[in-house]
C-alpha cells in the first residue's frame, strides 16, 4: 500500500514537471518582445535594445546572471531575468546562440588603429573567439557605443573592460562603436516587426 502511494506520487511528480517544463523557445518568447524587433530602442537613455542572435552562450549565461544578481543594473532585465532558474538561462542561452551568421574572414576585414587593443580578445571584426567575451560585430552602434559609456564611467562594472575603456575619448569610442557595429557577426531574430526609427 505505502509502496503504491510512493509509486503514484513520483509518477504524479515526475509528470507535472514534464508538463511544466519549457522549451528553449517558450522560455524566449517573451524575450523577443525586445529583443526581436528590429532597431527597438531603450528609454532613457536612448539605445537600440541589443542583438542576442549568434551570442556567444557563455556570455549569454553570465549577463543574465548578472542581472539576476543585481551585478549588472538595469531594471527591465533585472525584473526579467529574477525569475529564471540556471537551467532556464541554460536553455535561453542555446537558444540565442544556436543562430548563426555567416562572418567575415580576417583578411577580408579592414582595420582601423583604434581596433588595435581590443583585437586580443574581440577578434579582428569583433566576432571573438572565447566564449566568455561577447561577439561585438554587427552590434548596433549606439548600444556598443553606451556601453562603452558605461564601463568608463562606472555605471557597468568589468574589471577588464573597465580598464580599457578608461583609456579611450569620445572620439575613440565611437569610431569604435561605428567600426564593430559595420562588421558581421551578431543578428536581430527578426520576427517581422521593425520599430520606427528615431
Ligand atoms: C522590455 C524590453 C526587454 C525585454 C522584454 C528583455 N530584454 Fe534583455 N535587454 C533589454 C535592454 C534594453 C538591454 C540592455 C541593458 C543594458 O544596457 O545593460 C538588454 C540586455 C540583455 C542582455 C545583455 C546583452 C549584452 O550584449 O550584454 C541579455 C543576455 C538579455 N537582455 C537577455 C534577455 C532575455 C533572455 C530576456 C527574456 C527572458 C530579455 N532579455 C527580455 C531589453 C529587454
Ligand atoms: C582582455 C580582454 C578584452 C579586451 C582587450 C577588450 N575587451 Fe571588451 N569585453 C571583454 C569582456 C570579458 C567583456 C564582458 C564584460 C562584461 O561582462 O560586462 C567585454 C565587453 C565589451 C563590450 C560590451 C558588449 C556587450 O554586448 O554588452 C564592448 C562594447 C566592448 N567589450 C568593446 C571593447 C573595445 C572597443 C575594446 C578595445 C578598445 C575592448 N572591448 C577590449 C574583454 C575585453
């Protein structure tokens, strides 16, 4: 009799969190409210929502870590990604980076001087090669750009990128932004809808 019940709860157990189970894309759904429409922008500051599409998964994991933590701020992706449990961020993130784009090969690539100290680990074109430094290629520009911003101001914190940024004018950091933003590398999962553009 006891063993029966046992029997009847794991199975009860085991089914409803089979029914509750998500898959990559219906745990992104909501994701792409933003992030899957084309030049959508952020408030206050104004800058394009940025591209998720051919992100590296690593970087992915450890971005919405980072919001869930509090680590990085910004209040919409905080509230979004609070509820996420790691395998849920596991699985957005195969998601995104499932996408890929054809890139460009090195020596088709065109380099500005300003590019040199970002090369090591970016990548010629931005599109890096270690999974935890996110691709930077074909970025929108004014997100590359506020980021940048960010990490020399302080209101984003990277012991790395803190430092590089230190390093750069205004000038600089937006021939920067423009560069990578020209480049291939990460992609918009257009859903069809395109904001207006400002
Ligand atoms: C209301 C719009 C909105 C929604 C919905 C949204 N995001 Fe975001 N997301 C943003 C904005 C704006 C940023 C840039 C924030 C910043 O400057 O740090 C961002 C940043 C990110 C980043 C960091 C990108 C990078 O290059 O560092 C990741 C990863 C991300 N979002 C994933 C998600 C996931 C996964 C979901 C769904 C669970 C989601 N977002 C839902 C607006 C949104
Ligand atoms: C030593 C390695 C290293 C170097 C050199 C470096 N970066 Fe980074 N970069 C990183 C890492 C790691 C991150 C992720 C930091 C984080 O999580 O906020 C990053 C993040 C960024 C981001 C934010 C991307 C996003 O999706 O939010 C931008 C923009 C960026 N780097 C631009 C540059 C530029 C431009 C240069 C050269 C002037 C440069 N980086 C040099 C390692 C590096």
């Amino acid at each position: 009799m006891k063993f029966s019940i046992f029997v009847a709860s794991v199975f009860l157990f085991s089914s409803f969190s089979l029914y509750a189970e998500k898959s990559p894309e219906e745990l992104s759904s909501t994701c792409l409210g933003c992030h899957g429409v084309v030049s959508y922008n952020n408030i206050y500051p104004t800058y394009k929502v940025p591209k998720l599409g051919n992100q590296h998964k690593d970087y992915i994991v450890a971005a919405l870590k980072a919001y869930r933590s509090g680590e990085r701020s910004h209040t919409t992706m905080k509230a979004h990604a609070a509820n996420l449990s790691d395998l849920d961020i596991d699985k957005i993130a195969d998601y995104f980076s499932s996408f890929k784009a054809k890139i460009a090969t090195p020596e088709d690539v065109k380099m500005i001087d300003e590019a040199n100290s970002c090369v090591g680990c970016h990548g010629v074109d931005g599109n890096s090669e270690v999974p935890t430094f996110p691709r930077i290629a074909g970025q929108y520009e004014d997100y590359l750009y506020q980021s940048l911003k960010s990490y020399k101001n302080g209101k984003r914190n990277n012991a790395i990128m803190n430092g590089v940024a230190s390093t750069l004018n205004d000038d600089q950091m937006r021939k920067l932004s423009k560069y990578f933003a020209s480049q291939k590398g990460m992609l918009n999962i257009n859903q069809g809808r395109v904001a207006i553009k400002d």
